[in-house]
C-alpha cells in the first residue's frame, strides 16, 4: 500500500495543488500560510475538489490564481 491510497484523496489534492502554487509563485511556506489565512486556499480546494479533481493541474492553479488574486 502506498501513501496515496492512506490519506483522503481531499487532502492529497489540497496538498498536491498547494505544493504546485507555491512553486508557481516563488512562495515560501511562510508565505503560503500568510496567504491562506487571508484567502482560505486550502478551503477553496476542499470546496472545489469535486469540480476540479478532473481539471488538469494547469486549470486547477488558474482557478486558485483568480480565487486569490494572483496574476501569474
């Protein structure tokens, strides 16, 4: 058994979109956090997994861009 069939597979796409943005955006974790307090990213993931978890990557950031008013 791998560790992506232990965790929710919520949490491995909140994690796996998370990990992506930073590194789209030069944030450091600090930076990120910052922000989702602001924001509530990781909540936005949570609320949107059913409509993007078929979304590829690229969509998906696009959405998080708008969301939190990041122009890449």
């Amino acid at each position: 058994m791998n560790y992506k069939q232990i965790i929710d597979p919520v949490v491995f796409f909140q994690a796996h979109f998370s990990r992506l943005f930073m590194e789209r955006h030069n944030l450091m974790p600090q930076e990120f956090l910052a922000l989702n307090k602001k924001k509530n990213i990781i909540g936005f993931l949570r609320l949107g997994y059913e409509p993007f978890h078929l979304t590829g990557d690229e969509g998906v950031l696009e959405q998080l861009d708008n969301y939190a008013g990041i122009a890449n």
